[in-house]
C-alpha cells in the first residue's frame, strides 16, 4: 500500500471521526430550542434515509446497474444490525440530554473495553496482555474525564443517575453496531449497506418516537436541525470511514478515529461553554492513550 493512499485514508477516516464528534454539540443546541429527543432522532433518519437513497440511485446510474445487489438475507441481517445504530442514537442523545457532552463522548468511549468483553465472550478466547493493560489505562482515563471523585448526585443542573444510564447504553449499542457492522453483507457496496442498516435503525427511532413524543411534533426541527444532524451524524461519516477504513487498516483507523473525542469535547466547550477542568483533559488523552495501544502492533524479535 503506497504512502499516499495511507495519507488518503487518514484524511479521510479523520474527516469522518472529526463529523461525528461534532454530532453531540448539535443535539444540545436542538435541546436549548425545545425540541424533543423524539424530533432530534426522528429528523436526522427521515432526512439521512433520503440522503442516502439519493447516494444509491446516483451510484447505480453511474455503475450501469452492474453493482452486486443486496439479496433479501442481506437487507434481513443488515436490518437488523441496524437496529443497534437506532438504539445508539436513542441513547446517546437521551445521555446528554441529561449530562454535559464533555462526559456523554467519554461514556461512548466506552465501546473500548466494551468491545474486548464482547470479543471474549462470542470467540472464546482470553484478551491478550496488550488489551487488558488498554483496558485499565481507560478505565483510569475515564474515571479523570468525567471527575468521579468530584461527581455531586445532588446537583440540580446535571441529572447523573439517567446520564450515566443512558451513556453506558449507548456505548453497548454502540459496540453491536460497530462490531456487527464489520462481518454483516460485506460483499455488497457501503452505500447500500447504509441504506438498509439506517431503515433498521429507523423502525427503533419510530418506535421510541411514538412512544414518547406527548406533545404536537415540531416540524421545524426538519429545517432547523435535521439536515446538519443528518449530514454530520448518518450520510457524511459512515461514507468516509467506509472510503478512508480499507487504505488505513483496522488499526491505525481506529487509532484516527478516536479524534472523535477531543474534537467534541472542544465542540461543547466552544459552542456550549461547558467547562473541562485539567483532570479532564487528562483522563481523555489517556483514553486515545490507550486506543492507540490496543491497535498498535509490536514487533516480536
């Protein structure tokens, strides 16, 4: 693999990670308008199914119609991987609907040693010492990023018991996702693959929608929010990680991606004003510390 497509797919898989980290911050805006978790969710998968179908149809007019097509066991199985890309977005949002965006990305983050246990469990084989030792030095990190021994449960503004709640769901989910996303129909193109996992999130984001939503929708969340939610959270990221993933490898991908989180951190305090103490910040480096550990390989003698 020649030095520039490496550059490439760094650029790349940085673009991507750089607009997901910016998702949160959007969402609390949404929230200070009024809108509901119900608007915010509904909005960006209405808006990213559109977006997506329109990728599709350019794409196939542009291949002639001579791309693999997806078979009904396809669309079945993505559907249904989907359906934990909805549950993400659920959760996610609902978390920092509750706690600042600085802790609701640390607690994604989680996804780490999330990912190590799932591992475990599905192949039956014990974490080597490189992923036990980057999984204490997150567990550390995150302990600093979100300033446990500081957390006030009492405290008026911050509501932790559902923040915290709802982060560790979202990162489980999250974790499905991304590792459902990686074994599921990978012979058909992404942009399909997209299409079909988004209509499976879909059928959860409805379902919560109807569920939850007590109040006439608020339609002006589609012009307001939906198109930076759609853009930055379903069509615009998972095209360039997907594009940027196979010049780069898993490994130093992942390693790219973690940009994700300081760049949101930044994003609230900029935008939303949230302060992020020192410690803090400490805690994040050694959670991109250690992301960069378990995906770097060591050279045996």
């Amino acid at each position: 693999m020649s030095n520039n497509n490496i550059i490439k797919g760094v650029f790349l898989v940085a673009l991507g990670a750089t607009s997901y980290g910016m998702l949160a911050t959007f969402v609390k805006l949404a929230y200070q308008e009024n809108f509901t978790t119900a608007e915010v969710t509904s909005s960006q998968f209405i808006l990213g199914i559109i977006g997506i179908l329109i990728i599709n149809l350019f794409q196939r007019t542009k291949n002639k119609n001579t791309a693999i097509k997806a078979s009904p066991k396809n669309i079945f199985h993505l559907m249904l991987a989907g359906t934990s890309l909805g549950m993400t977005s659920v959760f996610y949002y609902l978390a920092v609907k509750y706690i600042p965006v600085s802790i609701g990305i640390v607690l994604l983050m989680q996804t780490v040693w999330m990912g190590v246990l799932l591992e475990w469990f599905l192949d039956k084989k014990a974490p080597s010492f490189q992923k036990i030792i980057s999984v204490i030095i997150v567990l550390i990190g995150t302990a600093l990023a979100i300033n446990i021994f500081k957390i006030d449960f009492n405290d008026p503004k911050i509501d932790w018991t559902n923040g915290l709640f709802w982060g560790l769901l979202a990162a489980a989910s999250f974790t499905t996702t991304m590792f459902t996303a990686n074994k599921v129909a990978l012979g058909i193109s992404s942009a399909q693959r997209s299409l079909y996992m988004l209509l499976g999130g879909a059928v959860i984001v409805f379902g919560f929608s109807l569920y939850t939503q007590t109040t006439p929708f608020n339609f002006e969340i589609f012009t307001k929010w939906g198109i930076v939610l759609a853009l930055f959270g379903t069509i615009i990221p998972p095209m360039l990680l997907n594009a940027g993933f196979p010049h780069t490898g898993i490994g130093l991908g992942s390693i790219v991606s973690s940009l994700e989180l300081p760049v949101s951190v930044l994003m609230a305090f900029f935008l939303l004003n949230e302060s992020v103490l020192f410690i803090q910040w400490i805690g994040i480096v050694l959670i991109i510390f250690a992301i960069v550990i378990m995906n770097i390989q060591f050279k045996k003698k």
